[in-house]
C-alpha cells in the first residue's frame, strides 16, 4: 500500500467518523441552579451545616436552600471558610444549588 493511499483511507475514515458524531444528539443539563441575591441571608452553624433563603425574582416564593459541610464560599473566586458567610449577610450575592436538591454547592460573594 503507497502512502498516498494510506492518506486517502485515514482521511476518508475521519470524513466517516465526523459525519456519524455530528448526527448525534448531546444534551446539555444545568449541574447548578444560580440564585442571584441582592442580600445574604444565611445561616451557618459550628457543625458546618446551615441554611440560605433564596427566591428567583423579587415577587417570586422564597426557597430554603441548606448548607452543608462540602458546600463552598468564595470571596472574590478565593475559597474562604465557610463560617466567613455570616460577615457578608445582608450583601450582594450568588448562590448555587444542586439542580433539583435543595443542597447549597457554593456561595460567591465579591468583596
């Protein structure tokens, strides 16, 4: 076999594979659910879990969503203890839940 052969089968194979990976369907599903919250409230106790009120719009029912010990806080994308909530209570913040759970994966604060 001459290599301009072997060229032409591997591009002819790549030509194939592309074609049968375009014709298939990916779906793209949301892993978090972000809250953006004009004001912190949240709770956190010794024991690393708490909870967070959350609600989607201003006239939309407020959600408690609860912390636990793996949830992450983020000052500036820095992690932080997570004890370190409570000083930013009452300020601008993005909350994150696990889609479909009411667990808290992270808060993100910007100081």
């Amino acid at each position: 076999m001459t290599t301009r052969s072997l060229q032409f089968i591997v591009v002819l194979a790549l030509l194939i594979a592309g074609n049968a990976l375009a014709g298939t369907a990916f779906v793209i599903r949301d892993l978090e659910e972000p809250y953006e919250e004009t004001s912190l409230r949240v709770t956190v106790f010794r024991n690393g879990e708490g909870r967070v009120l959350v609600s989607k719009c201003d006239t939309c029912p407020t959600r408690t969503l609860r912390i636990v010990p793996g949830t992450r806080f983020l000052v500036n994308g820095e992690d932080q203890p997570l004890e370190r909530a409570r000083e930013f209570r009452g300020k601008p913040a993005t909350v994150f839940a696990v889609a479909t759970t009411d667990i808290v994966s992270r808060i993100s604060v910007a100081d």
